[in-house]
C-alpha cells in the first residue's frame, strides 16, 4: 500500500496513525494538494489527501473510508468497538473533531488568499465552529480517561489529530487554557509512539 498524504493535514495524519497503531507496512508519498506540481488530483478527483492507493492499484480517499478500511484489513488493535452503538458513539466523536479539523483548515486556506480577497465575517464563522466543537467535546469527555468506554479508540485519534492542528497552526487561539478535559486527554496521547512520530511539521 501507498499513502499520498501531507505532514501537516490532520486527517492525514489521522491515517497515519491508524497504520502505525495497527503496525500496518504503508509506502508515504508527501504531495502537497495545492502545490502547482501536485500529482493528488490523479488519484482523487477531489484533489484532497490523504489518499490511500491499495495494491491491486485502487484507491481509497476520505480519512474515515481509510480508517474503516483498514479496521476491516486488520481489526487488531481494535479501534472501532464491534458493539453497534458503541461504534456510532465512536463515529460521533470522529464526525465533531473532523469538523473541528476542517474549519481550521478552512480558515488557514482563506488566510492564504491575498487579505483584499478575504471574508473577515466567513473566517470567524469558522473559528466559532472551532470554539463550539471544542466545548462539545471537552463537556463530553468530562473527566473520562478516553471518548468512549474508557478505551482507546479512532475517537481519541481525530481528536488527538484536531487538537494537534490547532497547536501548530492556531496557537493564539489558546484553546488549552479554556478546556482542560481536552488538554489532559491531548497531553496523554502525545505519549504514544504513534503520535509523536506524527507531530506535524511544516
């Protein structure tokens, strides 16, 4: 297998994780989507990464197609609960931190636009998506050890790989002196091997 992915994109990263908790081989090809040279439009029509090419030479796009996708290629660790609304439970948390993920993400792509050609009002629209989906998430993890069922999880990976984002693209937002339920969770993960071989650089 081959990945086409980013070292900054969290959802990329989200993969990335995902091959490294399940110790699944994966080739990393870095292709940068909105470089003039990128490649990624080949392979996904969305021009997005990551992108997950599977050695009969499909390819796999969206980071929850991928991590479902490889829960069923290898299903330990389980990452995913087998007990039906625990899974949802698990595909919530995923579905909020990804939303988290991609208001940033959008916010930073606006900000590279030239500041004339820049919504002021679109930009804190997002960020107050970020503000929102933080409280959801820091009032659901209350004083729990992981998301769901006190068990590591795909859950704990998006938020772990949102939280990280903010850290490296959005520091002022300051989100660690508002939520300590996601910093003492965020502070947890980044013991693991897996996140800190992950850390985004730029």
């Amino acid at each position: 297998m081959r990945l086409i992915t980013s070292l900054t994109s969290p959802f990329a990263r989200k993969v990335r994780i995902v091959l490294a908790e399940k110790n699944l081989p994966c080739e990393m090809v870095v292709d940068i989507p909105w470089n003039p040279d990128t490649t990624v439009p080949q392979f996904n029509p969305l021009g997005k990464v990551p992108v997950l090419m599977r050695d009969d030479g499909s390819t796999l796009f969206d980071s929850r197609v991928i991590a479902d996708y490889l829960e069923q290629l290898k299903p330990w660790p389980m990452l995913v609960p087998a007990d039906a609304m625990q899974m949802i439970a698990v595909k919530r948390w995923e579905a909020l931190a990804d939303g988290v993920s991609d208001a940033a993400a959008a916010v930073f792509i606006e900000r590279k636009r030239p500041e004339a050609q820049q919504s002021p009002e679109w930009i804190e629209r997002q960020l107050g998506k970020i503000r929102l989906g933080l409280r959801a998430m820091n009032d659901d993890l209350a004083l729990n050890a992981y998301c769901v069922n006190a068990t590591f999880s795909l859950a704990d990976i998006a938020v772990g790989c949102a939280l990280g984002y903010l850290d490296f693209r959005f520091p002022e937002l300051g989100w660690r002196d508002e939520f300590p339920g996601l910093v003492r969770l965020a502070d947890v993960l980044a013991q693991r091997a897996s996140f800190a071989a992950t850390v985004p650089v730029a």
